[in-house]
C-alpha cells in the first residue's frame, strides 16, 4: 500500500510468499534449482516456516525481504563468478538468521 492504495493486486502478493502451494514450496523446484528455493512471481521463497523472499543478480546480489520481521536487506556482492551454490547456501542461511534475529 502506498498512501492507503494498493499498488499489486493481494492475490499476486498471496502468491509471492508460495508457502501454501506446494509446487512452490521450499525444495520443490527438483533438477530446475537449488533446494533451498521455491519460486514464485518473479520471486524466490527462501523459508519454509516464515514468509521470507529474495531477488537474485548476478555476482551474489541480493534483496532479502522478511515481512514477519520487518527487514529488508541488500547486499553487494563481487563473486568471482555469476552463480556459486555453495556461496548461494551461505547467504540465504546468513540473511535468515540476521532477519530472524531482528524480528
């Protein structure tokens, strides 16, 4: 909401979290992903106990939000290449403890 009006429609903003459809959950991506992602309106869902999502760049970047806790978080990186799963694991585990700490 933006002074009192709603920008996206609520059931885009449902579908993003993708906890209650379960070929969005969580691990439910098979050979197409990491299995510590679900996918869902251009969003990745990182958390299976918590609405949490975040947006991927290239290099490790990116846009962390958890609502629950009322954080989002951006980070820069410079990776040495575009994707690296075991740094990808780190990060993910990383922003959710942080946001899960502040929330």
């Amino acid at each position: 909401m933006i002074a009192g009006r709603r920008v996206v429609p609520s059931g885009w903003s449902r579908r993003t979290w993708g906890r209650r459809l379960p070929h969005l959950a969580v691990g439910a991506l098979g050979e197409s992903g990491y299995d510590h992602y679900g996918y869902s309106t251009l969003w990745w869902t990182v958390a299976a106990h918590r609405p949490a999502v975040t947006g991927l760049g290239v290099h490790g970047q990116y846009l962390f939000v958890d609502p629950v806790a009322d954080v989002v978080i951006v980070k820069c990186s410079a990776w040495p290449a575009l994707d690296d799963e075991r740094r990808d694991r780190e990060t993910v585990t990383a922003l959710r403890r942080v946001a899960e700490d502040l929330g």
